[in-house]
C-alpha cells in the first residue's frame, strides 16, 4: 500500500482535474474548432481550418472591442475608486460593526443580476422618482435623460461589480497590522505618508485580485447595455449574443470570444508584471 | 557547442538512465514526460478539433421524437408573446385558459416569452438541433420563422382527426399557404399588422407618415425593431420598394436609409416596445396593431397608424416542436380556441386579426355595445382597402441569402 502513496497527490488533484478538463479545457478547444468552421444551420459546419476569420473579426468588430475595453477600463477605476474607501474604513474604522457592513455590502446579490440591473432602468427612467424629480425642480431641463447613455452603462456595470473589488481590498487590509503604521508614524511621517508608504503598497495584491475581478467581467458583459444603453453603447458581448441567437453565425461569436479571451489574458500578464511579483496568497 | 549541449533532454534522459542505474523512473518521466505531452497534444489538436464539430443541425426525420403525452391530461407549456390572449385586467388571468382547463382537466402552463422571433429560435434551436424537447408542447412563432423550422424539420406533423373546430371556421384564406401547402404543420394564432405606434401628447400632432420615424425633430425618441424584417420592410416601403420584390440591392439601400437615422434612434426594441410606449421613453416607434389598443386602456394619448408608405401584415401560427411532451393537450388547445365563441372573446381583448370569420357573428349578435362596436373594427375584420395597403415580408427561406440580409442588418443595429 505505502507503494502507491506516490499516487496520493494525483488524488487529490483528480477532482479539480477533471472539472478543468470537462468545464474548461473541453471547451475551450470546441471554442476553438468551431470558429475555424463554416457552414449553416440547415447544411451543417465543416472544419475548414478559416483562419481567416480571426482578421476579419477584428477588423469588423473593432470599435465595439475597444468601446468594451475602455468601458471595463472605466468601470474598474471607478469600483476602485469607491470601493477602496468603503473597504478601508470597513477594515481600520469597522469595529464591532465589521460582519454587519460586509453584509450590507453582499445584502445585493441576494437579488438576481438581472433584476438590479432592471431596477436600475426605473431608477434612471427618464420621469422615474429620481429624474423627474430634478427636472420638477428645475435642475434639469425636461430632455435631459440618463438611460439609453454610456453613462448609465458604466454605472450599471460599476455597480453590479462593486462587491467583488470590495471583498478583496477588505481581505488585504485587514491583514495589514495596524502597528506598522504606528511605526510609520513614530518616524515622523504624516498620516498620508504613512497611508501612501505602507497602507497602499501592502493592499496591492487586493488591488490587483479586485480589478482583475471587475475588469473581466465588464469586458465581457452584455446586460447592461442591452437594458440600459443603445446602438451607441454596443458592446463586444452583444456582439457576439446577436451573432449566436440570431444570426446563427456561430463561428463568428466564437472567434470573437476567444479572441476577446486572449486579448484579456495578454493585457492581464502585463498587469501582472507592472504590479511587481506580488504574492497573491499572503 | 559540445555534442553533449547539441543532445535533448530525451537523450540525455535515456543516457543518464543506462548509465546510473538508480535513475528513478520518476525523474525520467517527469523530464521525458513534459516533452511528449507536448508532443502530443500538437499531433492530436487538429483531430480533436476536427472532431469538436458541429454537425447538421437539421433533424433528419421530422417528428421522430415525438412524445406521446398523456392522452388528455397533464400540463401544456405554451409559449406566446405578451399582450396575446384575453387577461383580466384585475386578476392577470385568462378567461380562456380558465375554461379550457375547467373543461379538459389539462392545466396550462402558459408563458409569454417571446419578445422576438430571432432570440426565441436561439433559445430553442440548441435543443431541437440535438433531438430533445425543447421544454415546449406549442408554440406561436411569425410565418418566416416557421418556415425556417419546417426547413429544419423542427416541427410535428398535426393530426387533423384531432382538430374539428379548425377545420370547420378557419378563414378560407390560409389554407394551402405557400410556407405550408397542405397545412401539415401550422394553425394560425393570429395575424396583424406593423404600422406606427405613438402618443400623440408627445408628438404635438398626427402622424400618417414613415418620414417622420426619420424626422430629426424626434431625435432620441424614436423607436425601430431589432427584428430584421419588419425593420427592412419599412425602409424597403419608405424607398418606395415592394418588399415582396425586394432584392439584396434593394436591401443594401434600405440598410443604408436606416444607417442615416441610427442618431434618431433610441432604441431598437422587441415585444418590450410597448414599455417604452407607455411610460414615454419614445414618442414614437414601429409597433403592433393590437398591442397598442391594449395600451390605449391605460392611456387614451396613444394613436396606432399604418403609414401611407403601407405597413406590413405578419400571421402567428401555432405549432408543435418535435421532443414536446404533451402534443395532444396541444392539438385540444388548437382546437378548444377555434370555436367562434372563444375566438370572439380572444380578439375582443387583443384585437388583432382574427382566422375565424365566424367570430364576427358572435360579436356583432352581442349584448354588450363594445362588442358590437369591435364586429366592425378594421383591426380585428379588415375591409379590404386596408389589406391593400399592407405588404408581406421578402422570401427568405434561401439561408445564404437569409445570412446576407442579417449581416447587412446587424450593422445598423450595433453598428
């Protein structure tokens, strides 16, 4: 029996292993020889190895690429922008009140994704209690609207993935000791030396976890603009749902997807390397 | 560089193991392991791709995955589009479901799910495509879209022996349809027409035109389909072209007049339109005939018109996929709405065309005046000056030109 125990680690690692293979791996390679295929829905696909259509992709689908990237750009500055404030006072300032304020910040996804970005359709309904509202007052005139803008987009994508870069800046803060920045301070440095020179460098990794946690997915979403934005808000992942459900051009929707896959993953290595080899799991 | 640099891992490997023999069988494959993996899965790729395909998606014999239901009992899962069937304004139910279930015993699940055709058909298509059911026993898709899946033999045949009320008041006018010659496979649900929908507190005035879903003085307030081809057709008519004539030149030309009022548009919606409508998000949008009568209960500012340019008239047919496990709760449904009576109660609510003419009777010999009144609405009984104006849609049953038309339109609606 001791022979085997080589095999033990192999083990363990079968589960996981096999939930690669099947839900990614597989996948990933039919991915693949679909968009290398052409044909129809009523004469079937062929492999014709359409490299072609890599080229092609990207020249037509271009601008809703970038329109994606600079939407998921924009969506990941902001959620930091919000979400590391609320995480470090959470962390420093939260006391007793710590799993109350986590939970407040989680208490939305007990909600389907979809019904809030729904309920941010009323909120920003153009006569909705929050626009009609201002414009009773006279803040705004009465053809101002939100919905149907890139403005409303981002916030709703900001919004549905603020969580996830809240819960890993919380995570990384905490375990920051609050004695280093009594030293830092016994050294002479002002509370914002202090934040910049130790708090910051020492929550990167939570940076790092948190962005990458709403930059993806914001690249990849459709909802939002689908329910809240217009033709001029088309992004990359409606693309590639018109082309699935309705065109039926499946080859096209997978060659976008997997290009959309690898783009991500060459901008995400770099990402890494700028940040300096964090350890990702301290 | 020394012969030794110049050999592989693998050779070194294989020399180091004759000559150390307490090389452990663990290092020599964990160095020689790497290397053929990679090897491997490099010669192996194109045939796993090849085998990653995706064959026909037409089903080979049609109505071979019948289920046999039942035989008159259990559920029926009915999907339809909003605003389809009578409903209680206070209670949200239909007197017609109701009574069908008193009457059969068979209880109905019915769904309003279709918001287009095109998004339906990708939700249903995968399973179809793999020879299962698609968690549907009848469904009510647009003429074109049944064409395209009795093409791919998506549907069942029906069993006329199961349907005397259809065969006896159906409109002489859809048997032998060119989609469906010897009416094999489909019912019609209803029919109706595209025209313009708009609030007329919003507009300032009347509208009879196409021109002004182009108008720029409704910049940000306008509202077009995301379907193809009600879409085209309006563009088609606006240019002055029959759709039903309609080439890929033509097309081209209406994708360009539609590209030019893409900045006017809101949105390009599907059945939700009716959202926007009422709550003001457009002042004006391509619409439904019957929806916007519905809508005119709560709000008596909206207008319903078919342009001068001519609209489009569309027939819902009911129909069966193949896989559905209830095909003869299917078929009583079918034939439980063909009598005059509960055809009449239907379109007094939804007003849209009705396939039984003897409906007219029952609602012009009834009591309540509204009733009366709707026997003569040109919506629910067009006279035939009205169907002169409306045009059928381009045939598109060839898929590459079908493909074409799609490409050509995706461009205008996501640019």
């Amino acid at each position: 029996m001791r022979r085997l125990r080589w095999l033990v680690p192999y083990l363990f690692l079968l589960p996981g292993g096999v939930w690669l293979l099947v839900f990614f791996a597989i996948p990933m390679v039919t991915m693949l020889s679909v968009s290398l295929q052409e044909g129809s829905l009523g004469a079937g696909y062929a492999l014709t190895f359409n490299f072609g259509i890599y080229p092609e992709v990207i020249e037509r689908w271009s601008t809703q690429f970038l329109r994606s990237i600079q939407y998921g750009f924009i969506v990941t500055v902001l959620a930091l922008a919000i979400g590391y404030p609320m995480a470090y006072t959470i962390a420093f300032r939260g006391g007793r009140y710590k799993n109350i304020l986590l939970l407040l910040v989680i208490l939305p996804f007990f909600t389907s994704y979809l019904i809030r970005t729904i309920s941010w359709k009323f909120i920003l309904a153009d006569n909705g209690f929050v626009l009609g509202t201002l414009k009773e007052i006279g803040l705004l005139d009465a053809g101002f609207r939100l919905l149907a803008t890139p403005v409303a987009v981002i916030s709703g994508i900001t919004y549905n993935f603020l969580p996830f870069v809240v819960l890993p800046l919380y995570v990384a803060l905490e375990k920051i000791d609050p004695r280093l920045i009594e030293a830092a301070t016994d050294l002479y440095a002002s509370r914002l030396q202090a934040f910049l020179r130790v708090t910051l460098p020492l929550s990167l990794p939570g940076v790092f976890a948190g962005s990458l946690l709403s930059f993806i997915p914001a690249v990849g979403d459709f909802i939002n603009a689908e329910l809240l934005g217009s033709r001029n808000t088309t992004m990359i992942g409606n693309v590639v749902q018109r082309l699935f459900l309705t065109n039926n051009d499946f080859p096209q929707a997978a060659a976008i997807s997997f290009l959309l896959m690898g783009g991500i993953l060459v901008g995400i290595y770099f990402y890494a390397r700028a940040l300096g080899n964090e350890e990702l799991t301290r | 560089m020394s012969q030794r640099e110049q050999e592989t891992d693998l050779e070194r490997a294989i020399a180091r193991a004759f000559a150390r023999g307490r090389y452990s069988r663990r290092a020599f494959l964990g160095r020689t392991g790497r290397g053929l993996l990679v090897a491997g899965s490099a010669l192996s790729l194109p045939s796993i791709l090849a085998a990653c395909g995706i064959g026909p998606q037409a089903s080979p014999t049609p109505g071979a995955t019948n289920g046999n239901g039942n035989g008159g009992t259990g559920t029926l899962d009915w999907a339809n589009w909003p605003f389809y069937i009578d409903q209680d304004e206070d209670t949200g139910e239909s007197d017609t479901i109701n009574q069908f279930e008193e009457e059969t015993g068979i209880s109905v699940n019915y769904r309003e799910v279709i918001e287009d055709n095109e998004s339906f058909f990708g939700t249903i298509q995968p399973s179809l495509a793999a020879g299962q059911s698609a968690g549907w026993d009848m469904i009510t898709p647009t003429d074109y879209m049944c064409q395209r899946l009795i093409r791919l033999g998506y549907l069942q045949e029906l069993d006329w022996s199961q349907l005397p009320n259809v065969e006896a008041n159906i409109d002489e006018v859809y048997r032998g349809r060119p989609l469906d010659p010897n009416n094999q496979y489909l019912v019609p649900w209803q029919s109706g027409f595209t025209g313009i929908g708009y609030n007329i507190e919003l507009t300032g005035r009347e509208i009879t035109s196409m021109d002004d879903l182009w108008n720029p003085e409704f910049e940000g307030r306008i509202g077009m389909f995301r379907e193809m081809r009600d879409t085209f057709n309006f563009a088609l008519l606006r240019n002055g072209v029959n759709p039903t004539e309609a080439t890929f030149e033509d097309a081209g030309r209406a994708a360009e007049s539609l590209l030019e009022q893409a900045p006017l548009v809101r949105n390009y919606y599907g059945n939700e339109y009716t959202d926007g409508l009422a709550n003001g998000d457009v002042a004006l949008t391509m619409a439904w005939s019957g929806d916007v009568y519905q809508l005119q209960l709560d709000n008596p500012n909206l207008r319903f018109v078919i342009p001068d340019e001519g609209g489009n008239l569309w027939v819902d047919n009911l129909c069966i996929p193949t896989g559905a496990a209830n095909p003869e709760a299917a078929h009583q449904m079918m034939n439980f709405v063909y009598q005059p009576e509960i055809m009449a109660q239907i379109s007094s609510y939804v007003q849209f065309i009705s396939p039984v003419p003897a409906a007219r009777d029952v609602l012009a010999e009834s009591d309540d005046e509204e009733e009366q009144a709707l026997a003569e609405s040109e919506l629910i009984f067009p006279s035939e000056a009205t169907l002169d104006r409306v045009y059928g849609y381009p045939d598109l049953s060839d898929e590459a030109e079908e493909a074409r038309w799609l490409e050509l339109f995706q461009g205008v609606v996501q640019g």
